[in-house]
C-alpha cells in the first residue's frame, strides 16, 4: 500500500508508480521573461498531436484569441497589457510612455469587457465568459489583488487612474502541470490518466470513458473534454516523442527557448540560475512558479519563471492537489474494492477458459 | 522583429541574455517592444527627422569612427560649388524642375565633375523605369579621381556638407517632428554611438516596411550613412539588415521577375538608351569607372548565351536584338492603371494576390474586371481568383458578374514540399529544398507550367519568319525532364544554367570571374556563379551547425561568391589588420601574400592592402588596396550620393504624402519627386498646405500580425494559424477611443479618400497619442491580412490606401496615411460608395483637383 | 493471445502483481500507450527543405509515410533557425495537407457565375493560345523614330518572391523572349 508520501509532499513519481529503474523525471520550464507571444507552441502542439482548432473568436483579451487550457488547446499563450509602476525591465531608462500626452489606462476596462466574451471551443468547461464581467468591473478601482481564474481582470497594476507612463506588456505559455500529486489521475476510475516513467501525466484516448471526474480535481482548472467525444485531454508532453528521446512538439519550435525542455532536475536548477541572473540585471519582479517541491501539488512537472504574481497570468497562487486527503478515504473504501476487483478477475478467467 | 519574424529574433533574446541593450523604435508597443530595454514611439513617416538627428548628434559631438570615414567612405570627396541643400532652397536641391517634378543632377557632382550628372530628362527616365532598384548591387557612375580634402575641413568636403545639412535636425526638432521625447532620442544616440567603433558594432535592422513611403530609399539610406559614420558595415555584428518577408523575395529581385531588370541586376533595355548592344553594355560598365562592373560586358554575354544558347552569337550581338525594350514606367501599380483603361490583355498571377495584398484594393479588382483573361495560380483559392464573383465592388455594384467579360483560369500550384529547387532568403543565401512528395491533382510547379507554356508556344510559331516570333523560337528551351510522370523540368539543370558553365566541355563555372565575354561561357546569373562549383550543388549543403563555426560557411550559398558578409574588407583597418581582436573577422596574411578570416574575402584574394593603381587605371585594376566598397565607381561608401539617387544627395525630412502635419522644417511639404498617379479613380488626401486635412485627421498604418501571412492565401486558409487572429481589427488608444467613442471589441470604421473598410476595435495601451508642434497626433494601427476568402473574412486595410510611389523604386507609400476613425459599421452596397464620396466632397476633392508637388512658396491659407 | 499473455496485460492483474499497486502509472498503461511512437521514427523517408513564409529561411524537415506528409518541423542542423518555427513554419503541414488546398484546374467563362472544371492540359492549351493572340495583338516593332520594341504592352505578370529562383529565371526567360516586359513581383510592392 502507498505511504504517506503518495499523496502529498515531495516524491519522484514514476518510481512511485511502479516503474523499476525509470528514467529522470522530465519535464518543462517555460520562462516567460523571453516569450514573445508568437504562439509558434499552440500551433506545434496542434500540429503533432492532431488537435482541432478551437473556434474563431475574437476575444478581445489583448493577442490572446485561445481564451485558456483546453481540450482542443494544449498550451495557451496569455496576454496581459499591463500599465506597469516603475520602468520596468531592470533597466533605469524612461518608462515607455513618459513625455506622451496619455490619459489613464484602458487595460482594466478591456480586460472587463473581454471577460465577457465566451470561446466556444467545443468543449466543456471550455472557456467561459466570466460570469459576472459587470462584478469584476465594479472591482477594478478596488486595491489588492483577487484571483478570478482567467488573466485580463481585475489585476495588480490595472488600477491606475494617473496618466500611463510606463508599460509592460506579459505573454506566457501556459500548459498543464504535470503535478507530482495528479488530481486528475488520482481520482480516474478507469485507468485512462496514467503516470509515465518520465513523471509525466498522460490521458490514454483509448480508455478514457469520458466520466469527466478528473475536471474538477485539477487544482489548475487544465484538463479538460470534448463534446463531440466526451473524452478528456490534455498535454501528454509528447508522451510519444519523449519515449524516441524527442523533444515535444512545442519546445522543439520556440523560437527564443522560453520553452525548455529536459530532465526536471536539471531544468530546476538552470531556472534558480536564470532568476539569480535576472535579479542581478534588477529585474526584481521575476519569481518562479510551481517549482518547488513543498508546494501543494509536490512541486509541478511544468514551472515557470513568472514576471509577476501568479494571478495576473490566470494561475492559481497555492494550488493545493485536490486528493490531498485520498489517502484516508481509501483506507475505508480500498478493501471494498479489492475485493470486488478480484471478484472480476476471477469471473473473467472462468468465462475465458 | 518578433512580429514578423520570431525566429530571427531569437538572436536579439540571445544578445540581450548576454548583456546587449535592446532599442525599438515603433509607431505602436509591438511584441519586440516587449522584450526590449526601451521603447521609442514615433510618428510614422517621420523616421528621416529621426535619423537625421542621430547622424547631427554624431557629426556634432564628432562621434564618428574618424579612421574608418576618412579610408572608406567618400566623407573627404569635394563637391561642386553649384551644390545648393534644402536648407538654402527650403526643402529642395539644386536643380529642380517643376515642370517635370525632377532634378538635374548636374550640381550634385563632385567637384570638377559637373558634365557626369544625370540630364533632368535622363533623371525623368531613370523615375520612369526605376533605375534606383539595379543599384541594389550596382554603384551608379562616378569617377574614380575626385579632389579631396583628408582634414575634412574644406566647406565643399563631403563631411562639412552632411555636417551643415543635419545641422537643424535637433533633439527639439526631432521631438516636435517625431514626438519623441529628447531623452529618449538621446539615450537612443549614445547607444548607438557608444556601441560602435574599434571594439563593437551596432547593427541596424529594419523590415521593409521602411521601403513602403514616398522616401523609402531615402530612409534606407540615412541608416547607411549612419553606419558608415560610425564603422558599422562590412563588420561582424554590423550591418543594415533588411528583414524581408517572402521566401525567396531576394531570390526574386536577383533573378528578378520585375520589369526594369535582368538578371545580376543587369538593366533591361531601354529603348532610346540601348538602342544599340553597345549602348546597353556601356551604359552598365560606365568605361572609365573602376570596380566590378567594369566586366559587365561578360554578364551581359553570359546571359544571352544561357537565353539564346548556340543561337547567341557575336555575329548577331548575342541575340540583344530579341530582347523587348522598355519605354517608361511599366511597374505594377502603372499597369494596373493601365488595366482600368483597357489596355492590357490578360494577367498572370503566380502566388500572389493583389486583390488583398497591393494598394488600392479597389483599383486592383476593378483592373482585374476589365481584362480579357486572367490566370491565378495559387495553393488556395484567393481573392483574386473571385473578384467576380463576390469581392467588395460586386457589393456596390461596380462589378456585375453577368457583365463581367474576364475570362478567369484557375491552376492550383504546388507547394514548397511537392517540389525542388533554391530559395534566396534575406540574407543572400541560397538553400535548396528537396522534393518530399509529388504535388496532388492537378497541382504542378511554376518550372512545370511556364517550361510547358513555352514548349507549346514554341510548337505553335514552330517555322514562323515573323520578326516577332524569332526571340521566340531562338530560345534556348531544352530541359531535362524527370518525376513521377515524367514531365517536370529538372531544377537542378536550371540552377546549372544560373550558374553557368563552359560551354564546349559543360563545365560548371566557378566563379563569375571565369565568365568571357567572347561567347565560349554561357550563365543565367552572374551574381549566383559559384552555386553550382565543381559540379555540386552549393546550395544543398547542410553541414551541421554543430560541426562548423560560426560562420557557418558549410551551410547553404551565399552571394556574391560565397560571401557571408558584404564589404568585408572594411572589417580590417587600411593596412589590413582586424580593427581589434574582438571584431576580427577578414584580414591580410602578409606571410601568405593572401586575404584570409572567417569569411570569404570580398576583394581581390592577393591585392595587398598597399596596393594603389597606376595612373589611369580602370575596371577591377583601379581599385585600391584600401577600397573595400569594390563595386563602387570609386570603391567608397557614399555619406553623399552625387548621382544614382533621384530626389536628392542626402535624406531630407519629406512629410508623407498624406499628413496633417504641415512640414515643420522646410516650405517643400513632401518628396518633390514623388511618383504619383493623378486620376479621379486614385485620390490622395489633402495635405497641407492645402485646405480640409481634418477630414481625414488621423495618422494610420498597416502591418503584420505573427500569427498570419500578408495578404492570408497562407493563413487565412489554415484553421490553426486562423483561430489565433480570427478577425480584422483595428487598434486604437484609449484617448482616441474616448474622442471618437470607440468601444472595445465593438465596431468601427475607417475612412479615406478611396475607401471605407469596418474592423473590430481594440482599445489598447500599445498605442499613444503623440505631441507634434503644439497639437495631439492619434496614431491608429491595423493588420493587413484580412479579404473575402479563407477561413476567417474581413475587409482589407490595403484598400484605404492609394497610390503614390517613392521615385527611386516605384514601392508604393503604404505604411503611413491619414484616415478617419468612426464607431460602428460602414454602410454597404451603393450607400458606401455615397458615404466615401461624401467625405470627398468635404475634403475639396472634386473633379479637377490637384495635389500639389511643389510647395515652397505656396501662400498658406487660414485655418479653416 | 494466451491466457497468460492477455492476464499479463490486463491492468487490475499487473496492478496487483506488480510494483504499482494503486494502478497509477506502469500497471495502468494501456497497449496503445505501449506501443506509442513517434510517427517521425516510422516515416518511410524525409526531405531537408525551408520554410515557404517569411524570408528568414528556417531550416525544415519534411516526414513522409506512404505518400503523405505526416510531419514538417524545423531543422535542428540549420544555423539560421537552430531547429525552431515560428507559428506560420509550425503550421506548414497544414498548408501542404489542407483539405482545403485546390487540387482541381476551374474555369470561369467571361460573363459566367459560376467555376467550372477544367481539363488541365486543355487550360495550358487556351492559356498558350490566349497570350499568343494578346501579343499579337498589341505587338510593337519600333518607336516613333523606328528604334526597336520589340514587345508587348498586352501581357502582365505579377508574382515571384514565393517562388523558387529556378522558376523565377524560367519566368523571365519565356516572358522575355515573347516580348512581354510587365513582369513583376512583390519586390515592388
């Protein structure tokens, strides 16, 4: 029976699942202070893994028409316009506006009206419209920060009332998390979501049943199923590629490497160098995000180097893996269903014989 | 850069993890602004202002790489006491004439060299046939002796002319006229400067929507001699680097499908100036010039054996006599003008769509309407292709489909998989691309179908003796064929031809320099010999980057010659030596007697620096050991252009030809020699001096978005690229938003004198209002991609712009413009056309209407 | 498949024989996920060619499998593009696999309303026939003052810079040799 540990806290995964002499955990370190926003990984990702397109809707959230995580979008470019205090950069040259003749942001009002839009991406949850847009408008003069689970809200930065005279505009590919503890895979019933030798968490199409149970447990809101087929999907991290010793899809074309790919390990700590060097060059804001092992998912398979609070992104800033407390319930339920499960097993071999 | 062209940029992400510092200088905070130390918001269309002031700061402040000024460029050439500046003639040079909106060049001479100038007649042809473009490899006459002054303090010297000239462009004058605030311009000098010299370079680049304005050329150059002020060119790390868009579009001008070229940049005859072989050759090889193309004769040769092959002889003038003559100006925009008016037959289109892609969208579709044929060969179906059928004007009812006469062909193309062949990208360099599959249906390539035009065409006139037919049938139009069905020409023996060969063994040329002019070689592209060296094809290496430096030689086939980087003699000093070790890059071995470095030497491989020519001395012989612009008619970089340049020696600022803005420095409003077209049916709005400007009272301009291809046959067409911009929209600040009420993702429509197009509104911070003289400029912003095909549909922005072209290259102003911005949607069918004509009406431009050219001693009329 | 065989497959025996008793990841692995891999490795051939969007020349590779393209992504080798795409080069399968793409040669009739099909060896045959009888024409020998032309002003062209130089020197060549001048591409636009 699992430890304590299988549910919470810092672990490698793929052995935990069973894999004798697994490989190093790989994973993906996506470090937005280059991202350009060219999207070139949303159109890779589709372009590998034969996902369709998500609709043609203008969404008005700055260059961001995908809207979020999908099933039909495995990894999502965010925008965020943001009227930034200071210069910005880390540098001690004029803020992008000074000496215009601007008047107040707009980027809090847009974001309040792009809220409102819905994608239909053909599928569910898919990305809908904010529920109350109005609500979150009423927040945008509103100090302090409050998460409303997509970027282009209310967001620190967006309250300025004064001329803009600096400017920051933050682009991010996001992705799925490809947690220590998975949400998802630990409440699958049928099998279908499986850790791969690499760590990584892969929905298998060939046994997803399509009971939806793992959209609730993502503590990312990533995963995500098709109407058409009912099944769930998400990035596999190129499950297929990575076990020809490829690199995903989307890595592979990033033209400025803000998508790296590689052992975890490895990853981890060339991010640590990476935010060091940024913080020397006076780039104060950059923090990473979901790379820390004591974290409430056990550290993620995905990180990022942020360039500002998680919210503003659209990620969550503790998520905390939804089965954190599983390990309990199983204890009541578990010899249940073992016992159940033998049951099959052996009704099954007699019907064969 | 990292909208246009992502993965180029990577090496700036690269150069700025590694401490560089990143400037953009953008009309709107783009994606590359993102990632830059510091953002410069500017006016479109006043970038010579801007650039002029940089070049002010560094002849002022005497940051110039003075070693590298006073060796290898003109800066101590002495000019014609004649010579008078816009800043004597408020905006013009000496030598204007109104009559013909041209100049006599006589003045701009060097000193002694007042007879060499171009005739204003002369200068009137060379706008007409847009001679300007053959110099993208081909420096205009001039002699090799000109009177110099090495302590640069000679008033009449290059550099004290430049000096005086840039003397008014100010770091107030560059903010009034730029909007740019005075630190930041300043910040933006100091870089520059401070980034150059012995240990650095700086690199410029642009993307060629610096060509797309009424002084296009002019812009490009001003960054030239900026760089050559400060030792940027022909070094590593320097450069003026145009970042083009399309595949092959290098490829296209070298061997060019445009009308006043041959290719090697090798002009196309023209009529009363080539009447004769002679005329032609010498009018390319200038005999007393020095340089390069003192062999153009050879070229010349070459190309017509590789045209008419045995049937090229010296005897009949290697077959000039077949070759078509020019008479003016038979560019695009004239030809469309001219399909209007009934008097061009049919059209081929091959992967291109002017329909969505070129300037005055309306004009484009209403030639289409009136010709008798039209063939369109593309992957998708384009606008183009259904400009009967459903375009914008079958709306309005100015084209009827039952009255449409157009007979319309559509050939479905193959793509770059289905078939083989070189591109040439931007930076000279030709790959070759192997065949993956055989094209589906009836998808063929262009090497298919013009090898099999011509084989039908020739079959059909086979035994003519018409004159006209013997260009025809003399051709050399024998290729090998190969693939699955056993018709498609072979690329390879092509490319073979390009780059030329012996021709009584075969053997594939070298290099250019083995070409003879007596007929016993024959190549397609003198430029391009040495593609084909040794029988291999250049162009297919793919060493790895891995296993080479960083030059990457082993890579692919650059041109000239192999080179990597032009000019890189300049990247030694006058003696030879690296100008240090950081930036050593080409060097003389004196032990070996020999040029050697990373790259191919751009000189002669054994002219030692020490070199100096006898006494009248012409051709390749004539350049000096220390001349390293070796296609130069005297081997110099030219801070002062004394010919090859209609509108003028220096940049000047110009407004563009549609401001509101009257021209802050001099009386002469916009480029004097400007290109324009005026009919009834190609409007330009009004400008000062002239009344009703606020009609149109905003600043637009147009460009690309990453995630779609210019005119979307590419992207509009695929459901990936169209699910990430899926709709034309329109950028707006939030101050104009809030002058006109535009609302986030609403609607709006915009307003020029030949069109009105709708587009959804982004209210973003991206874009600022500018202070310019005492009043705010609203600056609006749109993608181009959107037309009535595809996946995702929209209007086209190039439908509100007109025509009117920069006179050196005949590229039309499409980057800046003015406009009117209104909330909701434009009306359609008939009332559209009453709508535009209602703002015609207020702006003045009734019939008889003339934009005027020459505005320095216009009375200015009272606000009205 | 024997008896064994198939329990040795089967996810709640290997889950509860195995080293991965809650059934999270080896024991889970379905025989499609077993099997998986990347379609690049199995391709019957693959062609090093460049991307046809921008002219920055990024370096790509081509993977056929029976006839088809099945994947195009960048060339690791490249020095220019160090295997990276841009979102226009990622979506280069799409461009060349597109359903969309029009394999069929259509003909619009003058004053017609609709496409047509056509024959492709009789459209390069009306086409040979239609600028045979433009230049003819509009055909000038000689100016004014009887210096040659040698052209005609009746034929236009536009298009090029997406083309491949062997393409573009046919195109000049032929054009040139029938008298036709108004030859252009993008580079002027």
């Amino acid at each position: 029976m699992a430890g304590p540990n299988s549910f919470y806290g810092p672990l490698d995964p793929a052995p935990d699942a069973g894999y004798v002499d697994a490989p190093p955990r790989m994973g993906f370190f996506t470090d937005t202070s280059v991202c350009i926003g060219c999207k070139a990984c949303e159109v890779a990702c589709k372009e590998w893994n034969l996902v369709p397109d998500d609709g043609f809707n203008l969404l008005g959230t700055s260059y961001d028409n995908t809207g979020g995580l999908t099933a039909n979008s495995w990894r999502h470019v965010a925008f965020i316009e943001q009227p930034a205090a200071g210069s910005g950069h880390g540098t001690d040259t004029p803020g992008a506006f000074a000496g215009m003749p601007t008047g107040p942001s707009a980027s809090a009002h847009t974001a309040v009206v792009a809220a409102g839009t819905s994608q239909d991406t053909g599928t569910d949850p898919g990305v809908p419209a904010a529920p109350d847009a109005l609500a979150a408008a009423a927040t945008i003069t509103a100090p302090g920060t409050q998460f409303l689970g997509m970027p282009g809200a209310d967001l620190p930065g967006r309250t300025m009332d004064a001329p803009r005279s600096d400017f920051r505009w933050l682009m991010m590919s996001n992705v799925c998390k490809h947690c220590t503890h998975a949400g998802c895979l630990d409440v699958c019933p049928t099998g279908a979501l499986f850790r791969t030798e690499f760590g990584t968490v892969v929905v298998q199409e060939d046994i997803c049943n399509g009971c939806g149970y793992c959209i609730p447990a993502c503590p990312y809101g990533v995963i995500d199923q098709r109407k058409d087929d009912g099944r769930a999907w998400k990035c596999t991290l190129c499950y297929d590629r990575i076990g020809d010793g490829l690199t995903p899809a989307c890595a592979k074309a990033c033209p400025t490497e803000s998508i790296q790919y590689g052992e975890l390990d490895e990853l981890r700590s060339r991010a640590a160098h990476r935010l060091e060097k940024l913080h020397e060059q006076g780039v104060a804001e950059a923090r990473l995000y979901g790379h820390d092992p004591n974290d409430g998912v056990g550290g993620d398979g995905a990180f990022f180097l942020l360039l500002d609070e998680p919210e503003v992104y659209g990620l969550p800033p503790d998520p905390v893996v939804t089965t954190r407390d599983l390990p309990d319930m199983w204890k009541r339920a578990g010899v249940a269903a073992l016992a159940m499960a033998a049951t099959i097993v052996v009704s099954f071999a007699g019907r064969r014989r | 850069m990292a909208e246009a062209h992502p993965v180029g940029f990577q090496y700036v992400v690269e150069a700025k993890n590694r401490g560089a510092k990143v400037i953009h200088i953008d009309p709107r905070f783009t994606r590359t602004s993102a990632l830059a130390h510091s953002y410069v918001p500017v006016r479109a269309g006043a970038d010579i202002a801007f650039l002029g002031g940089v070049i002010n700061y560094i002849l002022g402040n005497e940051k110039d790489f003075r070693e590298y000024v006073l060796s290898y460029t003109n800066a101590s050439m002495l000019v014609n006491e004649d010579f008078k500046d816009t800043e004597e003639l408020d905006g013009l040079f000496s030598g204007y004439d109104p009559e013909l909106n041209t100049y006599d060049q006589s003045s701009w001479q060097y000193l002694g060299q007042q007879d060499e100038g171009q005739e204003e007649g002369e200068a009137h042809a060379d706008r007409e046939t847009a001679s300007g473009l053959e110099q993208e490899s081909h420096g205009p006459p001039v002699p090799a002796d000109v009177p110099r002054d090495p302590t640069l303090q000679d008033p009449r010297c290059v550099y004290q002319v430049l000096k005086r000239h840039y003397a008014r462009y100010t770091p107030e004058v560059v903010e009034r006229v730029c909007g740019v605030p005075q630190d930041k311009f300043l910040e933006v000098c100091e870089a520059w400067t401070a980034n150059s010299g012995r240990e650095r370079t700086t690199a410029l680049v642009y993307s060629v929507g610096w060509t797309q304005h009424s002084v296009g050329v002019q812009y490009i150059r001003a960054g030239a001699i900026i760089q050559l002020l400060l030792g940027n060119m022909g070094r590593p790390g320097g450069g003026v680097m145009a970042l083009r868009g399309h595949a092959s579009i290098q490829g296209s001008t070298d061997i060019p499908t445009l009308f006043n070229l041959l290719p090697g940049y090798l002009p196309m005859p023209h009529h009363s100036q080539h009447e004769t072989y002679r005329q032609w050759i010498d009018a390319i090889r200038h005999p007393e010039q020095q340089g390069f193309w003192a062999n153009a004769e050879s070229y010349a040769v070459n190309l017509l054996k590789a045209y008419y092959g045995e049937n090229a002889t010296k005897d009949n003038d290697f077959g000039y006599g077949w070759l078509p003559r020019l008479t003016g100006d038979h560019g695009t925009y004239q030809q469309v003008l001219d399909m209007i008016d009934g008097k061009i037959k049919g059209y081929f289109l091959l992967g291109q769509n002017p329909a969505v892609g070129s300037a005055h969208g309306r004009a484009q579709r209403l030639g289409m309407a009136n010709l008798d044929w039209l063939v369109v060969r593309d992957l998708f179906m384009i606008e183009s292709a259904t400009f009967w059928k459903d375009g914008p004007e079958v709306a309005t009812g100015e084209i009827v489909p039952e009255e449409c006469k157009t007979e319309v062909f559509f050939l479905p193309a193959a793509s770059h998989a289905e078939k083989e062949g070189t591109f040439t990208q931007t930076q000279r360099m030709l790959q070759w691309r192997e065949k993956a599959v055989e094209p589906p249906g009836d998808c063929r390539s262009e090497l298919w179908f013009f090898y099999h035009l011509g084989r039908i065409m020739r079959e059909r006139r086979a035994g003519s003796i018409d004159k006209r037919d013997q260009g025809l049938l003399n051709l050399a139009w024998d290729y090998p064929l190969h693939g699955e069905r056993g018709d498609e020409p072979s690329a390879e023996a092509v490319l073979k031809e390009i780059n030329g060969y012996e021709i009584a063994t075969g053997r594939p040329l070298s290099a250019f320099t083995e070409m003879k002019p007596d007929g016993s070689t024959a190549g397609g592209c003198w430029i391009y010999t040495g593609v084909y060296k040794d029988g291999v094809n250049q162009a297919a290496r793919r060493k790895p980057r891995t296993e080479q430096d960083w030059v990457a030689r082993e890579w692919g086939w650059a041109w000239p010659a192999d080179r990597r980087t032009l000019y890189n003699r300049a990247s030694a000093d006058p003696e030879g030596r690296p100008w240090s070790e950081r930036k050593k890059y080409v060097w003389w071995d004196e032990d070996a007697g020999e040029w050697t470095g990373y790259d191919v030497p751009d000189f002669e491989k054994t002219k030692p620096p020490s070199y100096r020519p006898p006494e009248g001395a012409t051709g390749v012989e004539a350049i000096s050991g220390d001349d390293p612009f070796i296609m130069q008619g005297d081997g110099k970089g030219w801070l002062y252009a004394p010919s090859g340049l209609i509108d003028g020696p220096m940049p000047t600022h110009y407004e563009p030809a549609e401001s509101m803005i009257r021209n802050p420095l001099y009386g002469q409003q916009a480029n004097p020699t400007r290109k324009v077209y005026e009919r009834s049916d190609n409007l330009t709005n009004p400008s000062p001096p002239e009344r009703h400007s606020e009609v149109y009272p905003y600043v637009f301009s147009t460009s690309r978005l990453t995630e779609h291809h210019t005119a979307g046959g590419m992207s509009r067409q695929l459901a990936y690229l169209s699910e990430l911009q899926p709709e034309m929209f329109v950028e707006v600040s939030p101050e104009l938003a809030a002058e006109r009420g535009l609302e986030h993702l609403g609607w709006a429509h915009i307003v020029t004198a030949r069109a009105a197009i709708e587009a959804r509104v982004l209210v973003t911070d991206r874009l600022t209002p500018l202070r310019i003289e005492d009043r705010t400029v609203h600056q609006i912003w749109m993608p181009y991609h959107w037309g009535g095909e595809g996946l995702v549909t929209g209007d086209s922005a190039n439908d509100l712009i007109g025509i009117t072209l920069d006179p050196n290259v005949l590229i039309q102003e499409s980057k800046v413009g003015t406009c009117d911005i209104r909330p909701g949607r434009r009306p359609t069918g008939p009332e559209l056309l009453a709508y535009v004509q209602g703002y015609r009406d207020r702006a003045g431009l009734t019939p008889g209407h003339r934009t005027p050219i020459l505005t320095t001693e216009v009375d200015e009329p009272e606000d009205s | 498949m024997g008896v064994r065989t198939w329990l040795d497959h089967w996810p709640v025996y290997r889950q509860l024989t195995g080293t991965d008793p809650l059934g999270r990841g080896e024991a889970a692995k379905s025989e499609r996920s077993r099997s998986l891999t990347a379609r690049t490795e199995t391709a019957d051939s693959m062609a090093r060619s460049v991307c046809p969007y921008c002219a920055v020349g990024c370096g790509q590779r081509i993977f056929v499998k029976d006839g088809k393209v099945v994947q195009i992504e960048g060339d690791p080798d490249s020095p220019i593009s160090k295997g990276r795409l841009c979102p226009k080069g990622s979506a280069s399968k799409s461009l060349v696999t597109s359903d969309r793409r029009q394999q069929k040669v259509l003909y619009r009739r003058p004053y017609g309303t609709r496409w047509e099909e056509l024959d492709l060896d009789t459209a390069m045959s009306m086409i040979a026939d239609r600028v045979l009888a433009a230049r003819d024409e509009t055909w000038e020998d000689a100016d004014e003052d009887g210096r040659p032309l040698n052209r005609t002003l009746g034929i236009s062209s536009l298009g090029g810079a997406t083309l491949d130089n062997e393409e573009n020197y046919l195109i000049k060549k032929l054009f040139t040799a029938v008298g036709a001048i108004q030859i252009e591409n993008q580079a002027r636009i």
